[in-house]
DNA sequence: TCTGGGGTCCTAGGACCC
DNA sequence: TCTGGGGTCCTAGGACCC
C-alpha cells in the first residue's frame, strides 16, 4: 500500500502560514517576474483565475480584492522541509515527489491507516499551517487518485461523498465503492493522462477513469503506448511504479529564466548566461556530479510578434568538471559563438549534460595526479560552503574579460588533455 | 507593456557495423 | 553486375509530471 500527501495550494498556503491576514483571502503567486500564476488560493480560484494564466489578464482583479504576490522559492523550500519531516511518520520509506508531494511506502504498517494518515494530517496543520490532503491505495496511481478523491470531496461538495474528504483510503473500500469513485472522474485527472492522449482517449469514448481501467493493456500497449499501459495496469491493482526512495542522480540539470524586458545585446545575455552556469555548477556539486556537455540557448518570445530567432549550442568540455569557471567559460563561450544581435529576446539558459559521478572522477584525476585540478575542486567546495551559510551570491567567481575567455579556450585547445576529443572549431551551431 | 522553470521517459529514425 | 538484413547506439522530439 502507498500514501501520496499532497499539500494544498502549496505556494499560497506557505504565504498564509507566514502572514495569518492573509487566510481565507483570494491570493495568487506569481511566475519569476511576475510573468504569470503559478499558485492560486481557494478563493481566488473561485475568482476564476487558471493555472498558468498571465498576469496582465487577471490584474484587474487586484480591484475585487485579489492579492498577487511575488514568489519566495526559499520560504517554499524550507516549509516543504518541515511538511516532509512530519510526512515521514506516515511509513517506512518516503520518496519526495515534488516540492509538495510525497509518496510514502505503508508496508508493515499495522492498525488503521486512515485514523493513522488523519492524524499525521492534523499535526503538519497544527505545526506548519499546512493543509494537506491523503490518498491510499494498492499503487501509486491508484494513491494519486485517491488524493483527488480527498480533496475534491473537501473542497466541493458534492463532487465525492463527504466521508473521504481530507483522507481517502481505497484499500478499505469494496471494489463496487473504488468503480463509483472511477466512474465519477474523468479520464483526464488520471496520473500520467495528459491533455493530449486524454483527447484521443475520449474521442475513442473512453470517457472516465473506470473506462480507462476497463480497458485491455495489451490493446492500450498497442493502440498507444508502454507509458500508458503501466497507468491502466496500476489502475487495476497491479503495482508497476515502485517508491524511489533515494532518488538517482539527476541525468541532466537546467538553469532557465524568462527575461523581465526583452535583451538584445549580448554583454547583459553574458551576463544572465554566466549567472544561469554559475547556478548550475552548484547544483551540479550538489550531487556531486561533474558534466561532459554544456548547452547553452537563448530565443525570442513565442507569443509576440516580430521577427524569431532561437538558438542552441552544445559545447562539449575538455574534461568531465563541476568547476564553477569552467562551466561558465564554455557556456559564455558557446553564447558568444552563436549570437546574433538585433533581436528581442525574451529567454535564456543552461543545460549540463553527459553527468557522471565525481568518484569516478576522482580516480581519473589521481592517475593524472592534476593537482591544480584537485584544489580547484577543494575551492568550489569552500565556496559552496560559504555560500550556504551566508546567503547565494556571497562569494562568486569572478568573470574574467571577454578577450581572455577566448585566448583562454584556444590556449587550452592548443594543449588539451587526452580526454578532450572535439575540436571547438568544428561544432555546428544547431539552429532550432 | 505583460505568457514559469524545472525534470523524466519513450519512440522513431538515422548512422554505423558486420 | 551488383544494391540484404539485423543489431546497436545515438539523437531529436513528443508526451507527461509538478
């Protein structure tokens, strides 16, 4: 049996716990430069604001009452520190799933466990002012959907019967009661049905998600995909996701922003590009990792008019690294490579690809016996520290001049190590 | 004027090899 | 004069998640 606790409007939620005035009023959390909503108080979304909706089409409802507010990712990240604290009692292993969701595994767990979920429940919302919402169920789809039933059935009556609000335990219901909560959702709010296959499930007349169940998986195989006949098979009771509960490495790691105002010059793009590499590289030691590939990109805006232009490039490193200044060089190099000025850009970011383990690393630099190398890494260490401590950006590393990136990179190219294998020269710029 | 920022997995098709 | 077939690896793109 699996539990997904689910936080309720999380975002929002954690701003309430943090300004009391602010409970029971319509407030909205806004994207990066207040671009658009990416969280929505009850209230507000009974004012009919949309996920994703942009921020100048729902303004107007500041007039009404509407709170928008500017996001604070580190407040989130500290308050889903303490949710999942409090979240881990429900069992033996919990994977977090997102920045609000967690699955946690209930094997061995004996006595009931929807007494047990409703007062886990009521403790993260005494100590955090967090309310959440349990689902159980026999997979972890099956635990997802349960969470639906929970909350729906909390917060609009009449959608669920009122008894599974807050917690829904399926693994205690008869199997006609589970085919009535799948035969009142529809096929859409199914975990891993999408907009896309939901609309050709329903132009097939699969309508619910009891339909969805009843299907043959061979056929969804078949007709659709390997993705989708994992979803109807844990629909049917039979487990095919498992609980990560020490999540892998991340394979690859993205630093993007959308720009407040349009940039066209490339010396704020370097700008933006050395922060977005330098942020990376963090991340990157974070889970100590080092990166063969660098993928820079920068495009202009989808939605307005004028002239597009979009472009990537991938520049591969001299050798796997986590160091902060050579990342930075190759992303900044790559930038410069591919740049045209002229247009109105309205995004940028960095990618690192080809991740691997820094043990492995390590090994290979103890046979070069590269000590530079090894103290570079010890640097970057100190300065995460540092910067854990006091606060990002306290220490950085410094950006050196344009003129001496470039004679920097060729030098390197000139005497470059055995690992290198690609000529800087000869990289086609992708043109997307 | 103004439209988020991350990730994962799967598949199809091309390149290459024997 | 002749122009296969199968396996593997890689990449791009699509679909999904929050």
């Amino acid at each position: 049996m699996y539990a997904l606790l689910d936080a309720n409007n999380f975002y929002a939620s954690c701003e309430a716990a943090l300004r009391p005035s602010l409970i029971g009023r319509p407030v909205c959390v806004l994207s990066n430069n207040d671009g658009c909503v990416i969280a929505r108080s009850e209230a507000s979304k009974a004012m009919g604001v949309k996920m994703g909706q942009p921020y100048f089409e729902v303004r107007h409802l500041e007039a009404e009452g509407l709170v928008f507010l500017s996001p604070n990712f580190t407040l989130y990240g500290s308050m889903s520190d303490r949710v999942m604290s409090l979240a881990a009692a429900l069992g033996p292993s919990m994977e977090r799933y997102s920045i609000d969701e967690a699955f946690v595994s209930l094997h061995g767990v004996r006595g009931d466990q929807t007494k047990r979920a409703r007062a886990i429940r009521a403790r993260i919302l005494q100590w955090t002012g967090i309310a959440c919402g349990v689902g159980i169920a026999q997979t972890k789809t099956l635990s997802k959907f349960a969470n639906h039933v929970a909350k729906q059935a909390d917060r609009k009556p009449g959608s669920y019967p009122r008894e599974h609000a807050q917690v829904c335990n399926l693994g205690v219901l008869s199997r006609a009661d589970v085919e009535e909560l799948l035969a009142a959702t529809e096929v859409a709010e199914v975990w891993g049905v999408g907009r896309r296959i939901g609309e050709q499930l329903r132009a097939d007349g699969v309508m619910t998600a009891l339909d969805l169940a009843r299907l043959d998986p061979a056929i969804v195989r078949r007709r659709w995909s390997v993705v989708l006949e994992r979803t109807v098979r844990e629909l049917q009771g039979e487990s095919c996701i498992e609980l990560e509960d020490a999540p892998p490495a991340k394979r690859e790691i993205a630093v993007t922003r959308s720009f407040g105002h349009p940039v066209t010059d490339v010396e704020p793009l370097v700008e933006a590009v050395s922060t977005f590499a330098s942020r990376a590289a963090e991340k990157l030691r974070k889970q100590s990792s080092v990166a063969g590939l660098v993928h820079v990109f920068a495009h202009t805006s989808p939605f307005r008019p004028g002239p597009r232009w979009a472009r990537s490039l991938s520049v591969p490193l001299r050798r796997p690294t986590a160091d902060t200044a050579e990342i930075t060089e190759a992303a900044v190099m790559g930038l410069r490579l591919m740049f045209e000025p002229g247009y109105m850009l309205a995004k940028a970011g960095v990618m690192l690809c080809d991740l691997s383990s820094e043990l492995h690393q390590q090994c290979e630099l103890d046979l070069e016996v590269e000590a530079p190398v090894r103290d570079r890494s010890k640097l970057m260490k100190a300065m995460d520290q540092l910067n854990t401590r006091y606060g990002r950006g306290t220490l950085q590393v410094a950006a050196m001049g344009q003129q001496n990136q470039l004679q920097a990179w060729q030098m390197r190219q000139e005497r470059r190590t055995p690992h290198y294998t690609t000529d800087w020269r000869q990289i086609p710029i992708a043109r997307a």
